[in-house]
C-alpha cells in the first residue's frame, strides 16, 4: 500500500527507540522506502546498524561523515520525503520543535521539510502530562503536524499511566490510513457526543450510567479516518483518541456537555449524539460529603437540558443531525418518537435486549431509521464496523442536501 512512497523515520533519546526497529519493518514490508534519522543519544538505545539493515539505507545521524567529508544535506532530505515519521519523540525534541532549535540532523530536517509531519511522543506520564509538553504539543498541532496520541500502560519507570509510545503497528495503520485513506468527507466538520455524564450529588457521589463511550469514539476515528474535522465532546470515559483530526472537549455534566455542544453545533456540517445523557440532575448539591444517617435520605431531581431537542432546534438548512436511541421495550415505536421530537434526520436503534449490544461491550447490533421512516438492519458487528455503517449514512444524509 506504501509502495514508491519515502517516509523519512525520526529516532529520538527515548526507551521507545527500540519499537522503531519493527515501524521502519512494517514500513518497508508495505513497499515505501524509509530513510531513517536517529539522534546522538537515540544511538544508546539501539543501534545503527539494526535500522541500516531494516531499512536497508545508511542512517543518518551526523551532518556530516568526518572521515571522507559527505555532506548530509537536510534540505535534500526534507524535499526527499513524502512523510516525515517521528517515533518515537520524546519531551526534549517536541520542545525544541515547538521552539524551532535547530542543533542536530533530525530538527533541522524537520525544520527544512515540505511534506506533512507526524509525531508519535514517548514519555514517563508525568513528564507527558506536563503543561509545558503539553503547550508544545498545542504549538506543534498549530503548525499542521499530525500527533499519532501515546498509550497508557505501564512505563519504564515502573508507573503507569499516558506517555507510551503508540504500537508500531498501529503507526504503520496510520500511515496507510494516510496515504490511501478513503476521503469521502473531506472539508466536513462533525460533531460527536460521547460516553455518560455524572450528575454530582456531593463531592464523592454523582448519579451516572454505565456508558462505556466506546461507540461514539469509534466513530470519531472513522471520521476522522475518512477525512473529516471531529470536534468529540466527551463525558468522563477511560478512552484515548489517536487520530490527529479528532479535537475532544472533556466535559462531566449533561449541563457542560450542553454548553460544548451548542457552542460547537453552527460551526458544523453535520453532528451525531451518540452520548449517554443522564435525564435528571440533582436539584442541590452539597459541598461536603453527606453523611449516613438513621433516616432515609431522600434525593429530589429535576430534568437536564435536552441537548438533542436543543441542537434539533437550532439545526439550520444544511446540516445533518443524527442520534441514538438505547431501548428495553417497544424499541421502533420509541426511536421513531424520538427521530421526530429532536429533529433528526435519522436514528440508531440498539436494544438491551439483544446480546453483544449495549454498554461496555466491544460489539453492537444496530437499526437505522431516516426520517422517512426507511430502516435498515445490521447484523452484530464490532463498534468501529457499526461506525463505518452510521457513517455511510451519514454521507448518504449530506449528499441527499448537495454537500
């Protein structure tokens, strides 16, 4: 798939260096021919002659070699590639990217290149979650360059956390995604609601649900995977986004997530509310923790804002909005109530009631429903299959308007 494309490959002093010996494997065996750049320091954690016999070129380190005078041109280079890998990049060469320091091959390569960027961080969690890291992965995003988001796992510290250098197989997916993605929503811009939201009761407890926030980042990734702009709104969910295209606003309450969505919605071509929304808030909340007493505690709650009917409200002539519908009983007659009173333009149904569907799972069986009330029926299938479905409902939707 990679075939007559030249990916230059970026190994900076990190632990994760040895994880590029298998990307520049991966790269190789999908037919591009990779170059790869390594640090001074990334020499002590893996060897150049490991990636010279992977990648079967010389490995640049130095700009020049003193011993006959060869100059390593990072101008050359940089028009050289259609890709310029980073992995891994560790805290010190994103600042001194992000600062535009030139004081080895590798930066003044990134300095001098004309192809598209991206950079895959490892790093301990604490140095990851630092706010200078973090600004300077803002600065870098700001430049254009894509980020492939690190792991959390356990780290070579011992802790665990995020800061994991991303899989190298799933780098090489990236780049693929990249060079032969299907583009289909190119220039679109979409909304996506995620996960549950926690209505706080005192500072410990809140009422909640047991979304798991799975279906709705999986299709964040799709979109983004198929060329669009994802802003993914997103309730307290222990999920990570990777493609760089994904902008994610973490939120808590329905009353946050409202805000966010209503806020990002005119900006938008099309938005799909695939979120848990609780219903009801409570009506107080306590700033310390109530204590158990002899009595029954009695909880009054009133409802939330009902971000669908407000987004369904706001929906102008040209944008397609799309939801969900999570159902115990009577399950068509509701999601069809529901399509009408938010203004969608179709509905995802998915019922409790049939097995491998629902929260916490990695599947889901779902039914589609336009608002012409035409449904369509999809066998169980993994959560990042059912977003390719919705997805290509979604583009069938905007089409149907001549976008």
């Amino acid at each position: 798939m990679l075939k007559g494309k030249h990916i230059i490959l970026g190994v900076t002093g990190s632990i994760a260096a040895y994880k590029a010996a298998s990307l520049v494997r991966l790269l190789v065996k999908e037919g591009a021919e990779v170059k790869v750049v390594m640090t001074p320091l990334a020499k002590e954690f893996i060897t150049p002659l490991t990636m010279a016999t992977l990648s079967k070129n010389p490995i640049l380190v130095d700009f020049y070699n003193p011993e006959n005078g060869d100059w390593h041109s990072h101008v050359a280079l940089g028009l050289w590639a259609d890709l310029y890998l980073i992995a891994p990049a560790s805290a010190n060469t994103i600042g001194k990217m992000a600062a535009g320091i030139a004081d080895n091959l590798l930066l003044t390569t990134y300095l001098s290149a004309k192809c598209p960027v991206v950079v895959a961080p490892a790093m301990d969690l604490d140095m990851y979650r630092h706010p200078a890291t973090q600004r300077n992965l803002e600065v870098l995003r700001s430049y254009g360059n894509m980020i492939v988001e690190p792991e959390s796992g356990e780290l070579a510290s011992g802790l665990v956390g995020k800061g994991r250098m991303e899989e190298p197989e799933r780098i090489a997916e990236f780049v693929k995604e990249y060079f032969q993605g299907r583009q289909d929503l190119q220039g679109k811009k979409i909304l996506v609601t995620a996960g549950p939201t926690y209505e706080k009761i005192d500072p410990v407890r809140f009422i909640g649900n047991y979304s798991s926030g799975k279906m709705g980042f999986a299709l964040a990734e799709e979109l983004a995977g198929r060329g669009a702009e994802v802003v993914l709104v997103a309730g307290p969910v222990d999920l990570s986004v990777r493609h760089p295209a994904i902008r994610r606003l973490d939120v808590e309450s329905a009353a946050e997530m409202r805000d966010a969505a209503v806020a990002e919605f005119p900006k938008c071509d099309a938005a799909i509310l695939s979120a848990a929304v609780a219903d009801f808030t409570p009506k107080t909340r306590t700033d310390e923790k109530i204590k158990r007493g002899k009595e029954d505690m009695r909880l009054e709650l009133v409802p939330t804002h009902d971000i669908a009917a407000d987004l369904g409200r706001m929906k102008r002539h040209g944008q397609v909005l799309a939801g969900f519908a999570l159902e115990t009983n009577d399950e068509e007659n509701n999601a069809l109530s529901k399509l009408r009173r938010k203004n969608f333009d179709f509905i995802v149904l998915n019922s409790l009631n049939d097995k491998g569907a629902g929260f916490g799972v990695d599947t889901n069986k779902v039914t589609i429903i336009d608002k012409e009330e035409n449904k369509r029926e999809y066998a169980l299938k993994s959560k990042r299959e059912v977003a390719g479905d919705i997805v290509d409902k979604l583009k069938e939707a905007l089409e149907s308007l001549g976008l």
